[in-house]
C-alpha cells in the first residue's frame, strides 16, 4: 500500500511535470472510481495544472478552470493504485486504467489499480468542498516531517501502537511497512499501549517516526523518477524480513501474521526476548 513516502516522491516528482500544463481531457474507464458528479468531470477539459500536494496518504492535484476556477482532484490510490506520468497515452482495453488524463503531445497521467478490488477514488471538489472534504477533515496530524511534539499526549489510549500508528485520524501517513520499521528503531514492542509510553519512549518514537520516514524519503529522491514506478524500491529493514537477522543486534527477526499482512519485529530489541503469537493459529485454536 503507498503510504506516506511513496505518496510525498509521488507528489514531489508531479509538482516537477504538471504546474502550467494544460489538460485536454479526462477519462474514467473505472466506473466506480469517481466520486463525485458536481462539479463535472467535464469541468477538467482545458483547464491548467497549478500544483501538486499530499495530505497523509492523499494527493490533491489542483487546477485552474475557466467555467468553475479553481479546482482540486484528490486522489486515494488506497491500498493497489498507483499514478503514473506518461509520454503516450495507454490503450482503452488496459484493464488497470482507472482516470485518464490526457495532456498535449500525447502525455497522459494515469491512474492505475492493481488486482481485483477496484477500490482507489477520486473526487473533483470545489474550494469550499475541500475545505469540507470528510476525508480530509478526519486526518490525524502528519507523521513528517514535523508531528506533534509530545507523542504521548497524542498516542494515549489504550490500544498496541502497531494499530494507533496507523490509524489515519491519529496520525496521518503511516500504514503496515513503515510501522514496522519505526517502532524497531524505536525499539517498542508492537504490542506496547498507546497509554502506557514513558516521555522518554514517546521521544524516541518520534525520533524513529521523523528520522525513518526521511530516510526512505532519500533513497526514493536518488532513485525514483517519472514515469513513477509500478513497485517503489522499498528500502525495508525489518518489515517482511522475518528469519533474517536484525540488523542492529542480528537475533533472528520473527513476525505475527494476519490475514491479509504482516507485522515484523525483532524479540530481543522489542519484547524483551517474547516470541508473540501467531494470530493464524490463535484463530485456529479458537
């Protein structure tokens, strides 16, 4: 799932290409993917590409028209789109092709979606929809570069930190990969409550949360360019390296495993040397 560094290089890469071009027209060859109808979707034809943003795991591509002025498409890839900038326009029968955007000298920004659930979205809104906007509106504060000073005060309830980092209207940005990687850096347990972090614990999960979001952020800046990849070079340490060793104090690193992802963790940096229980099994066993 693109979270908050792949959706930032994303934007950075687009606020590069985009600001001043032109948009011809605009295509939806999936059906469900927009969700909105006013203004419509015909509002894009001939409008101009002003700016680039992201908001948590949100892009906003913003634009200026002649009919509605100025307008934003925001954009969740959810968990398998991604945006691409390309020099030619893709085929009508691409079965991952969502939006089409079409711009002069036959480039297209196309929003694709991997696999079978089909459940990335758009939304054409006006400024004061935006301001509105409930997907907006939810979101927690950023993760990078710049959280809340005082995690503790923000993260205190209590639920394991592997589920309130991710939770959007938390904190904004951080899903399954690099949730894994921030909280080994920050040697806490996945488990750990929110409730129960020290000043000295909540310090160092900012420290981790700032400090690893960049470091992802700087590989990507060296190695990803448009037309934007299909597959981010995700440089993981920890996540999905389960019998690997880790690489601050090479114990072996195990993980629990749930239905649809993996949670990754080393004992001895984490849990005091506690191997955690398979969720797999447990459901088994139940």
């Amino acid at each position: 799932m693109p979270e908050l560094p792949e959706m930032e290089i994303t934007a950075r890469r687009l606020a590069e290409a985009l600001p001043g071009e032109t948009i011809e027209s605009v295509l939806t060859p999936g059906l469900n993917v927009l969700k909105t109808f006013d203004p419509p979707l015909s509002a894009l034809d001939g409008a101009r590409f002003t700016g680039v943003r992201r908001r948590g795991k949100l892009l906003a591509l913003e634009v200026d028209t002649d009919s509605h002025g100025p307008l934003t498409l925001l954009v969740h890839l959810m968990s398998a789109g991604r945006l691409m900038l390309y020099d030619k326009r893709g085929s009508l029968r691409d079965k991952t092709s969502r939006v089409l955007v079409r711009l002069p000298g036959d480039r297209e920004l196309r929003l694709r979606e991997f696999g079978t659930k089909q459940a990335a979205w758009v939304k054409l809104l006006t400024l004061d929809g935006l301001e509105a906007e409930p997907a907006l509106k939810s979101l927690g504060p950023e993760a990078w570069p710049d959280p809340p000073a005082d995690l503790s005060e923000l993260l205190s309830v209590p639920r394991p930190l592997h589920s309130l980092l991710r939770d959007q209207q938390v904190i904004a940005g951080i899903g399954r990969t690099w949730v894994d990687e921030i909280l080994h850096q920050a040697k806490l347990s996945p488990f750990k409550r929110g409730d129960d972090l020290s000043a000295a614990e909540a310090k160092a999960l900012r420290k981790a949360m700032v400090g690893e979001l960049q470091r992802v952020l700087d590989v990507y800046e060296e190695k990803v360019a448009l037309p934007l990849p299909e597959k981010f070079p995700k440089p993981t340490r920890v996540h999905a390296h389960q019998g690997e060793p880790c690489p601050r104090c090479e114990t072996v690193l195990e993980a629990v495993f749930y239905e649809d992802y993996v949670m990754s963790y080393c004992p001895h940096c984490q849990t005091e040397g506690r191997i955690l229980k398979d969720r797999r099994l447990s459901r088994l066993l139940k």
